[in-house]
C-alpha cells in the first residue's frame, strides 16, 4: 500500500487529511513537527511526504532540505501561504509540487498519482544528447557538464530530457506541466523554479545561459 507521511501542526487540519487519504486507499503517518516527522521518514520512510511550510520549531523550508538530504522521496508542499517568495523558497529548498489551502482532497491525490507516474521510470528512450559540454544520458539517467556528473533531482532530470527530447522547439510552460508534471493545469511558478536551478547546474554563466534559454512570452528551450 503505498504511504503518505503528512507534517502537519494543525490537529484538525492533520487528522482530516489523514481521514481523507486513507478512504483514498492510502497509508497515511501524522507528525505535529517537523523534528517528528523527520524522525518518522527516517525509521520507516513514507513513498510521498506532504508538509506545511508553518511549523512550530523547524520550520517547513528546513523541514524539506532535511528529508531532501536523506532521499528523493517526492515532496508537496501543502500551505495556506500562496506568495511567490514562499512558492519559490519551497521550491528550492527541494519540494516537488506546492498547493494551496483549503484544497480538495480529489486535487491532492491527482497531484500524489501525477507524482507516482513519474516515479515509475525514466521519460521514453532517447539517444543521448549532447550540448556542448553539456551530456545527457536518459537511460542511464546520468547529466554530465565537462565530464564530470551534475547532481540532479528526479524532476529536474525529467525536465531536462524533456527539453533534450525536443531541442531546438519552444516548449510552453503549461506543456511542460503537462508532460513533465503531469497536470492539465498549475502553478507555472513551479517550471519557472526548476528551469533556475537547472541552470544554476548546466550553465557556465547562469546569468546569461547559453542552452536552456527563454523565449519571452512563449516558453523555454533547449539548444545546442
């Protein structure tokens, strides 16, 4: 039965969910805390982690750096705050998806079965690309820049092959939802987010890329 460990302070908030996913079919842990929630990944780890960003102690950008440390499980942010600056922090600190509160629970488990298809494996077989010093390999799931490994997360590699698959072509960030998130719709902040912290990996001068670039208006591209 796959398992969903929800860091939540709110006990009512906490408990609802949990009601909700296990009529879902899932298993479903609460923790009140970030410090008990990561102890909970730790001794027994959960396939999805869903947190809070306001968490008494350790808040929950802390609280995502941390379980990012130890895996790649995949991580939504689920948090009444909708800011850019908190969508953007929460991103980069290594969560995978972010929603808002009050969200329906039909919303949430589409998002966790997004998420679990793109678990399932790599994109489609491609030959590997190359971009100037850039190398990707989707089958072996490996990025190299210059030689030597680039360190990526589940999504970001998808992302990547995503674009490699179609080098040269704009892609639009709601297609790259689509393909690479798996959503009809969402938060474009979320592809926004993740083409930076490509960048800041796959670039020499992230300032002024070279590869992954932007198209103003219509979408990124990737380009040799």
């Amino acid at each position: 039965m796959t398992s969903v460990l929800v860091i939540e302070d709110d006990d009512r908030i906490r408990l609802a969910m949990l009601l909700a996913l296990e009529d879902e079919g899932y298993l479903a842990r609460g923790a009140g805390t970030a410090e008990e929630g990561l102890r909970a990944q730790r001794r027994d780890p959960a396939d999805y982690v869903l947190v809070d960003l306001m968490l008494p102690g350790l808040d929950g950008f802390e609280c995502i750096r941390q379980v990012r440390r130890d895996d790649d499980v995949p991580i939504v942010v689920v948090s009444a705050r909708d800011n850019t600056h908190d969508v953007v922090a929460a991103l980069e600190a290594g969560a995978d998806d972010y929603v808002v509160k009050p969200v329906a629970i039909e919303e949430l488990t589409a998002r966790l079965r997004a998420l679990r298809r793109r678990a399932r494996g790599p994109v489609d077989p491609i030959p590997v690309q190359v971009f100037g010093e850039l190398e990707i390999s989707p089958e072996a799931g490996e990025v190299r820049r210059a030689g030597r490994p680039v360190g990526v997360t589940r999504t970001e590699f998808r992302l990547l092959c995503e674009l490699a698959e179609h080098a040269g072509r704009v892609l639009s960030r709601q297609q790259l939802l689509q393909r690479v998130w798996g959503y009809e719709s969402g938060d474009e902040r979320v592809v926004d987010v993740h083409v930076g912290r490509l960048r800041q990996k796959i670039e020499a001068d992230p300032a002024n890329p070279r590869h992954l670039v932007t198209l103003r208006g219509l979408g990124y591209k990737l380009q040799r």
